[in-house]
C-alpha cells in the first residue's frame, strides 16, 4: 500500500515539473513556421515574387525606386527581413556621365587620327597609316576606304588646316558612318494595356544577363514597371543573377527551379504574368549556347513563336562584347540568320580601344547600336548618342 502511495507521490511531482516547463518554455518554439518568401505559385514554372514593393508600384503609379520599408518601424516577427528598394537613375544623359570612360578607351586611336591628319604633308604613306589606324580600330575595310576617300577629297580642296578644321572634318566623317540621326529608341512605348516585350539574345560571356538586369534598372529608373523572365535556363547561375537583380528594383522574376527547363515555357510564362500584373515591360533573358546554327535557331525561333502566342515582340536586342572584334561580327551574323534582331547592345566598350566596331556592327546587320555597356557598375549602361561617342573618341 505504502508502495502505491510513493508512486502516485512521484507520478503527481513529475507532472507538476513537466507543465512548469511546458509554461516556461519561450513562446516563439510554440509559433507555427513562417511561410518561405518567394514560394512556387505554378507548377513547372516557378514565380518569385517581388520584394515587398507591390504595394508601393500600385500606390505611386509604377514609378518604382523609393523604399517600401516603413521607417522606423520595428521589424514584424515571423516576417522575411524587409528590403530596401533602390531607386536608380533615369537613363536619359547617362552616357555624357560615362564619358570620361569612353575617352578613356577610345581617345587613343582618335588622337593618332588627329595627329596624322594635322602634319603639313599628307602623302600616301600618311594616308595609309590613317587607313591602317582606322582599320586597327575595327571600323572594317569598307568604312575605313569610305572615310580616307573622303577625308583625301575634303582636305585638298580645303588647302591649310588647322586643328579645329581637321577636328571637325573627321568629326563629320565618323558621325556619317556610325549615322547621327537614326532611330536608337528602344520600341517599349506600348500601345494600349499591354506590356512591351524585349527579348535578349547574345553568346554566353558576353554580359547578356548582366545587361538584362542593367536595363530592368535604367527603365525602373525612368519610372516603368518591369518583369524579368529567366529563360537562360541552363545556367542556374545565371537565373540567380538575374533575381538578384529583379530583387533590388523591386522587379519580379519569372524562373523555372528546374536546370535546363524549358526556354520557352518559361518565357510564356513571364509574359503571361506580366500581362497579369499590368507591367510596362517584360525583358526575357534566353540561353546563348551557340552550339549549332540549326540548334540555335530551334531554341530561339521557338521562344519567340511561343511568346506571340500572347503578345508581339517588340525589341530583339543581340547583345555583343566589343572586345571580341571579328569573331563578334561572326556572332552577329549567325543570330542575325535566326532572329530579326531590331537593335544591337555593345557591351565592354570600357575595355576596348575599338570603338569602331559600332560601324562595322551596324553595317553587318543594318541595325542599331542602341545601347552601351561601359562598366560593370549596376548604372553602366547608356542609350547609345553617338555625338558624345565621336566627342570622347577625339577628345585626346
Ligand atoms: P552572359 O553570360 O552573357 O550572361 O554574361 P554576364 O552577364 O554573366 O557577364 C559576363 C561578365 O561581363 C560579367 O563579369 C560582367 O560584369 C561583365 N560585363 C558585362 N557588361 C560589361 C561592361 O559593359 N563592361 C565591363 N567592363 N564588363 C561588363
């Protein structure tokens, strides 16, 4: 009995000590686990949402930019941490801002050209190192002819000339070629209620991917709201870059978590989304393996087609490292056979002295130059105005 008595005593004490703890125990090991941001909405294509900036587009009329934290407010628990957007800077004059870096580059075979130009005889041993110079920096041979030719001209029935004079005669020149008053323009002034579709396309390396994430923030910087579509889906890398870079504008991105997915299925989705949330512009980066022409042409002949299911594709930009001379061209030439490329992005052009490829580039696919890369700064990209161009290249 005495027995039954000391184990009902020690069952009772346990009890007691275990709902003490139970009591003590700290609340939040009680709380159910928040919810993981950026959770899948779809099945084989995952979405990932914005930062929470959504509220802060519909409010101020997808301008895009200020911070969607509450200053000082203390941070909710269970919460993921809040992110500050930034807000970048319009594009409008960035190139004249970047200038400096373009003469840095380019000014060195401008001031052989001016010093050239400048001597009192012009025989034709100086008129071929002009040629060779112009050639140098990958003008190509036709331009280069079509430049000295008139350069040789313009000079005789000039008779003296000073500096200013041959300034401005090969000012006058290299503006012809490059074309001062071309449409540059990227076409994503949409009619209507639909967003504007621009489709990346470029070899791997040469900053496609980078350049989707600078022009989502140059045009979050002009005040458009912008959805990104990660069909570069054989890099897992490059998907990652490209939600880093959605993630500080605020700028959603559409992704598949599947390595090698389908290109194509994932660029439906980003316009299908896109249209969903009302953007400005979808950009679709896509895979630059340029393995075969054949291969090449399917991949991206069926992303577009794919995409028109929804909507027209208004830019194809091809986006091309300057640095790479010839074997850009080359680039050039096979996507030109499988796109229509409507305008060219010359990336690098911070880290060549070949500033003439614009020339040769425009001329190989008849279309324009209209963006530069020339940094790897988060703001280096600038609609191209080839008058400041022709400035920094002479400014030596
Ligand atoms: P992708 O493979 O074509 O998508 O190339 P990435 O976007 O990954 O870029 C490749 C490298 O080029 C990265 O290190 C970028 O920072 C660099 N890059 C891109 N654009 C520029 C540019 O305009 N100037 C410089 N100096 N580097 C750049």
């Amino acid at each position: 009995m005495s027995a039954y008595l000391i184990l009902i005593i020690v069952i009772g004490a346990l009890l007691v000590v275990a709902g003490g703890a139970f009591l003590l125990a700290p609340r939040a090991r009680r709380r159910p686990r928040a919810a993981k941001p950026g959770a899948a909405r779809t099945g084989a294509t995952q979405t990932t949402e914005a930062p929470p900036g959504e509220a802060q587009r519909a409010g101020a009329g997808g301008g895009g930019g200020a911070a969607t934290t509450v200053p000082g407010a203390p941070p909710v628990e269970g919460m993921p941490p809040a992110v500050v957007l930034e807000k970048p800077p319009p594009s409008a004059g960035r190139m004249v801002r970047l200038r400096a870096r373009l003469a840095r580059s380019q000014s060195g075979f401008g001031s052989v050209l001016l010093g050239l130009l400048a001597r009192d005889t012009l025989d034709d041993a100086v008129w071929e190192q002009i040629e060779d110079t112009l050639i140098a920096a990958d003008m190509g041979i036709t331009p280069t002819r079509q430049i000295v030719d008139e350069l040789r001209t313009k000079v005789k029935v000039l008779g003296t000339r000073g500096p200013h004079e041959v300034r401005e005669l090969l000012k006058a020149e290299l503006l012809g070629q490059i074309g001062a008053d071309g449409d540059r323009a990227l076409r994503i002034a949409h009619s209507g209620d639909r967003p504007a579709v621009v489709l990346m396309v470029g070899v791997n390396g040469t900053g496609k991917t980078t350049t989707c994430g600078k022009l989502a923030r140059s045009m979050v910087g002009d005040g458009r709201t912008v959805l990104l579509g990660a069909a570069d889906t054989f890099r897992a890398a490059a998907v990652d870059q490209l939600q880093t870079w959605g993630a500080r504008v605020g700028a959603r991105v559409v992704r598949s978590e599947r390595e090698g997915a389908d290109p194509a299925s994932v660029a439906f989705q980003a316009v299908r989304d896109g249209i969903a949330d009302g953007v400005d512009v979808v950009i679709i980066d896509t895979a630059g393996r340029l393995h075969t022409k054949t291969g090449l042409m399917d991949e991206l002949g069926k992303v577009k087609r794919v995409i028109e299911k929804q909507l027209p594709v208004d830019e194809v930009l091809l986006v091309l490292d300057a640095t790479t001379g010839q074997n850009g061209l080359r680039q050039a030439r096979v996507f030109a056979e499988v796109v229509d490329v409507t305008g060219i992005v010359l990336t690098k052009l911070d880290g060549t002295a070949k500033g003439g490829i614009i020339i040769a580039v425009q001329r190989e696919l008849g279309v324009p130059v209209k963006l530069v890369g020339l940094g790897e700064g988060p703001d280096d990209l600038a609609p191209f105005e080839p008058e400041t161009f022709v400035d920094a290249v002479l400014s030596g």
